[in-house]
C-alpha cells in the first residue's frame, strides 16, 4: 500500500516541478523572444490537466506570469481540484478501497 501512496506522490511531485520549471522558461522566453518560440498556453493547460496543475499555478504568482489571463486564474484552480480528486479515486481504485 506504501508503495502504490509513494508512487503517487512522487509522479504527483515530478510534474508538478516540471510544470512550475515550464511556466520559468516560457517567462523568460516571453522577455526576449518571438511569440512563435514560446510555449503555447494550451501546452500549459495540458500541463496542468496530467497533474500539473499546482506547479503551474506556483509559477503563475512566483513568475508573475499569466496572472492576467482570466481562463488561467478559473481554469488552474479548478485542474488543481481534478487533479486532487483524480489521485484520490485512483489511490482508492488500486487499494481496492471502496469509494
């Protein structure tokens, strides 16, 4: 059971962190490149649907970056509760927990 929790948690925590390490380099692309280099919004929305959503959200405010953008300010959040409710359903479908 530990092992299926730590799993979780570590695939969790490793998106997360790539996810908050995207939203930094597209920051920084946004000062100094064409808007044709940078990384699209519906690639950091996806990031944010597979579990991301907390990193993106963390770059959001440590970045100050799409914090203008209303569809990332409603839309992050609610990922971020997908998410949470996703690895709750799927921690108790695997340990064979009933819902």
């Amino acid at each position: 059971m530990n092992d299926i929790r730590s799993l979780l948690i570590a695939v969790f925590l490793l998106v997360n962190v790539l996810a908050f390490l995207i939203m930094l380099a597209d920051k920084h692309r946004s000062k100094r490149t064409k808007k044709n280099e940078r990384i699209s919004e519906g690639t950091l929305f996806f990031l944010a649907a597979a579990f991301g959503s907390l990193g993106v959200y963390a770059g959001m405010f440590a970045f100050r970056h799409k914090t203008r953008k209303w569809y990332f300010l409603v839309g992050i959040p609610l990922l971020f509760l997908q998410n949470i409710a996703t690895l709750f359903l799927a921690y108790r479908f695997i340990s064979g927990s009933a819902v």
